[in-house]
C-alpha cells in the first residue's frame, strides 16, 4: 500500500538516503566533486521545505518530491523501488494540484526523459546549465495538455 505524507524533520536521514542511492543508480554523469556540493546543498534546503513523501504501510518513504510554484523541483525513488509506480504516483499526485505542472530533466539521463514523455510531457527548452550553473544540461518540459 502507497500513502503519502508531508516530510518531518526525522524524514532526513532516510531522504537523504534515497537521494544518494537514485543519484548513483541514474546520474553517472555526475563528477564526484559536483555530486558532493549538491549533497551539502541538499543537507541544508531539504530541513527548510515541506517534501512530499511516498510512504509504504509501515510509514517508511519510498520515494519523494519537491514541488515550488507548480514546478517540480525534485524526484527520486529508492532504485529497489525502480518500476513499481511510485514516481509514476508521485507525478499524478502532483498533476492533480497543478495541471500545467514543469520539470528539468538533466540531458544526460535518457530514462528519466523517457519516463516524464511517457506519462505525456513534452519538451518546451534547454539550458546549457543547470540551475546552479554547472555544465549539466537540462531539458525544460511541461506536461502537455491534452494528457
């Protein structure tokens, strides 16, 4: 059984967690120094914002988002969860709450573009950078409005 719930400040380590393995699991692109920088950046934002927890039914997350201003800023699954429709249920969950919802999608991971096309995201841009301004480009996508 899949829930959700909003992120506590216990959630950390166990957030973290699921971030550090789908980042090893997706973003082989990553340098090491970069991965680390994000990592701390991370430590500190995560404490400071409400997450969107997917929770099985012994409360433990599974998966997570973070949503801003109908952008989603983030989402990643345990990969031993890989396939079992939990990103799919995070994104619909937020669809229902913003339905012109956007995403950036690093160039370098190809199944993570296919997932959001999959699911009737199309392309609308492309930056160079990422958001922080390192040289991971980022594919810009908006869900598209006949899905």
């Amino acid at each position: 059984m899949l829930d959700f719930r909003p992120s506590i400040p216990s959630d950390l380590p166990r957030v973290m967690e699921i971030w550090r393995a789908a980042v090893d699991a997706t973003h082989d692109f990553l340098a090491a120094d970069d991965r680390d920088a994000i990592e701390a950046e991370l430590l500190g934002f995560f404490p400071q914002v409400s997450l969107c927890l997917a929770v099985d039914g012994s409360d433990t997350p599974l998966g997570f988002m973070f949503l801003h201003e109908g952008h989603l800023e983030a989402l990643f699954v345990d990969p031993d969860q890989h396939g079992r429709g939990i990103g799919k249920a995070l994104v619909h969950k937020a669809l229902a709450a913003h339905p012109d919802l956007t995403v950036d999608v690093n160039a370098q991971n190809p199944k993570a573009l296919g997932f959001y096309e999959h699911l009737g995201f199309e392309r609308i841009g492309r930056s160079a950078q990422d958001g922080q301004g390192r040289p991971y480009p980022l594919i810009h996508l908006r869900r598209r409005a006949d899905s």
